[in-house]
C-alpha cells in the first residue's frame, strides 16, 4: 500500500488554487468549482481540494510536507507573501518545521525530517522471527 493523496476541504477553490500554486505544488487537474488537485513538486504523491460549505471546527487538519532546504524554501515563501505562524525551529522530535496556516485554516508544517522522518531514535523495533 502507498498514499496516494490527501485531500482537505477549502470554501472556495478559486482563491485557494493560487495560494497552493505559490507553495509550489502544480495544479494537474480541475473540476470548479468542487475539486482541485495538485501534484507535490518532489515525489509521486498529490494533494487535492474539494469545496465544502462548512469546514471543521477546532484544530482542523494538520497536513505535511517535507523539504529538503527547508530555511531556502521557507524565504522564498515569505518573498512571495506567504505568512507564517511558525518560522523554521528545530523540535524536541529531531524534525525541523515551519507552520502557517492556508486561507481555510487548515494547518500546513513545511518540515525537514530527514532520518528521523522514519527512523528516530525512539522507533519501534519489529520482533525478530
């Protein structure tokens, strides 16, 4: 099994495409105004859009995404206008991540894992056969 795609609910697609098109994700297919989705610059996996008349209440959802240059990438962003709540930090989980929200509130973490993205230290070993 492999993810194919996330996809997280938006208001109103015609201002949350350009805002996915400047994080740099390429919009391959388009159904207005219900559906939207992109493909991630690196990797074969894609995130899409679906348009909803109530999005959720609370935290949300919590999307992620990995960079390699991650403190390169976050500047380009800001030069481009995108705001963050979270400047690049490094966390007590050996990740290093920048946070923002996108125009529905849903969270965004712009994150630089490397090994530890699936090997930390606290990994769960399988039992050896």
């Amino acid at each position: 099994m492999n993810l194919n795609q996330i996809t997280v609910p938006s208001a109103d697609l015609t201002k949350s495409i350009p805002f996915y098109e400047k994080l740099g994700l390429k919009l391959i297919v388009t159904s207005l105004p219900h559906y939207a989705r992109f493909q991630c610059p690196d990797g074969n996996s894609s995130f899409s859009l679906h348009q909803t008349n109530e999005l959720p209440h609370g935290d949300g959802i919590y999307v992620y995404f990995e960079c390699k240059n991650l403190d390169e990438y976050i500047e380009t962003l800001k030069q481009k206008g995108i705001v963050f709540d979270l400047e690049p930090t490094d966390q007590k989980w050996l990740w290093r991540e920048a946070r923002l929200k996108d125009l529905d509130g849903n969270q965004l973490i712009l994150y630089y894992g490397g090994e530890n993205r699936l090997n930390p230290p606290w990994k769960i070993e399988s039992p050896k056969k």
